[in-house]
C-alpha cells in the first residue's frame, strides 16, 4: 500500500511543476478520500483559496446518488461559486489521481456548469 501512495505522490509532484494557478486563471484542485471528494480553487500567487466545495456540504449530502453523481453535483457547486465571483477560466489538478471516474466526474460536472478548462 505505500508504494501506491509514494507513486501517487510523484505524479502529484509532476502535476504541480506545471500546473500553477494564478489570479487570471486559479488552479482548480480535487483531493478524492474513500467516502467523499473535496475541490478548492487556489490562487498560488498569493496562497489563498478562493472557494471550495465537497460532497459533505449540506446541499449535496442529503441528495441520494452514487459517489460518482455526487462528484458531479460538487463540480457544478463549484463552477456556481467561481461564476458568482467573476472567474471562469481555471486549470485543473487532478491530484495525482487517475483521470476517470470521480475526478472525470468533477471536471464534467464544472464543464457543463460553464467552467473553462
């Protein structure tokens, strides 16, 4: 199990070298646990979060579905709150995760809430 944990971590690494997220353009990052998936958008110029959204809020939790509809429902919370402050253009980070699935699910779901990649 570490092994897969360390490999995770150095496609983390290497994602990071060349996504870097700024106030034109944040990076939009999705961490994905056993239960629930988490994303917030980071402006690394200055280190600040501008908004964050998972599927532990109360508007997605009490929503019946699978993991997979609910990450889609937290890309569309998200892609809501970056309209409402004016962005929509980020760069997304996967998290050193596979690009399917849950985290596939997330960037659909900001994608179809207007949200630029």
């Amino acid at each position: 199990m570490a092994t897969k944990l360390i490999r995770r971590q150095k496609i983390r690494n290497r994602i990071r070298k060349k996504v870097v997220g700024t106030s034109a353009q944040p990076r939009l990052s999705v961490f994905r646990s056993n239960a629930d998936i988490y994303v917030q958008v980071i402006n690394d110029d200055n280190g600040t979060t501008i908004a964050a959204a998972s599927s532990r809020d109360k508007d997605i939790k009490v929503q019946a579905g699978t993991k997979v509809e609910k990450s889609k429902m937290v890309g569309a919370a998200i892609a809501r709150k970056l309209t409402e402050l004016g962005v929509e253009k980020v760069a997304f980070d996967r998290g050193g995760n596979l690009y399917h699935g849950r985290i596939k699910a997330v960037a659909d779901g900001a994608r179809e809430a207007g949200l630029n990649f």
